[in-house]
C-alpha cells in the first residue's frame, strides 16, 4: 500500500532538477542541504547548465539595475 501511495505523490509533483556543487552533479528532487543545491529547474540539460544560466541571469538582472538607476 505504502508503494501505490508513493507513486500517487509522486505523479502529482513535477519532476525537479537540481545541480549540487559538492558531487558537481544533476540530481533529481532534493537529495542533498539546500547549501549546496542549485535549482530547481524545469529539465536535466537546464540543471547541467546550471553555472552558465545563473551568469546569463545575473547579467540581465544587473542590465535592468542599471537601466533602472539613470
């Protein structure tokens, strides 16, 4: 019973991917302390890419800051 309880949770969540900076890994849901996850994302490749998306973010979040300050 326990089993079939699982799997009805699990169907009801998305997946999340999560890139840890310990093991350098993608990981699915939350296996290791929030210190050293990075996510969620919606995919395994958006996870892979984890460093790179967060530069791209940071760069347009920086962009607008600038925008919004002159």
């Amino acid at each position: 019973m326990k089993h079939t309880r699982r799997a009805q949770i699990s169907q009801q969540q998305p997946e999340e991917y999560w890139f840890n900076t310990k093991t350098m890994s993608v990981e699915v849901g939350k296996q290791d302390l929030a210190i050293y996850r990075i996510g969620p994302f919606a995919t395994r490749k958006e996870a892979e890419n984890a460093f790179q998306l967060l530069r791209l973010r940071s760069e347009k979040w920086r962009e607008e800051d600038e925008g919004e300050s002159q």
